[in-house]
C-alpha cells in the first residue's frame, strides 16, 4: 500500500513539473495550432492517468481508514 501510494505521490511530482515545462513553452514561442493542439491532447491524456492515481489514492485512503 505505501508503496503505492509513494509511486502516486512521485507521478503527482512529475506530472506537475511536465504541465509547467509544456506551459512555459507555449507561452514563451509564438505557438502554432498544430502544437498547441497536441499540447492540448497531451493534457488530455495526463489528465486521464491523474484521474486514475486519484481513484488509486482514494482506494489507499479508504483502506487505511478501515486499519484504524
């Protein structure tokens, strides 16, 4: 379980410095819209795996709330 949990908080870690890194690109170039849409679909596809480490996170949270 905690092993879980500290993979999530890592993914959490990295995910944010990645949606950074991918904002201050765009904003510092003159994007096109190609870019700014695979900007946008590679959001979507990060927002589905953060979803996913949510639901996994609230699992952990339930079951240590059980052990108590």
């Amino acid at each position: 379980m905690f092993a879980s949990f500290n993979t999530a908080l890592f993914f959490v870690a990295t995910q944010r410095r990645q949606i950074e890194s991918r904002i201050e690109d765009l904003s510092t170039k003159v994007a096109t819209n190609e870019q700014i849409q695979e900007a946008g679909e590679d959001l979507a596809i990060e927002l589905g795996r953060v979803l996913e480490s949510k639901i996994m996170v609230k699992g952990i949270k339930a079951r240590l709330e059980k052990l108590q």
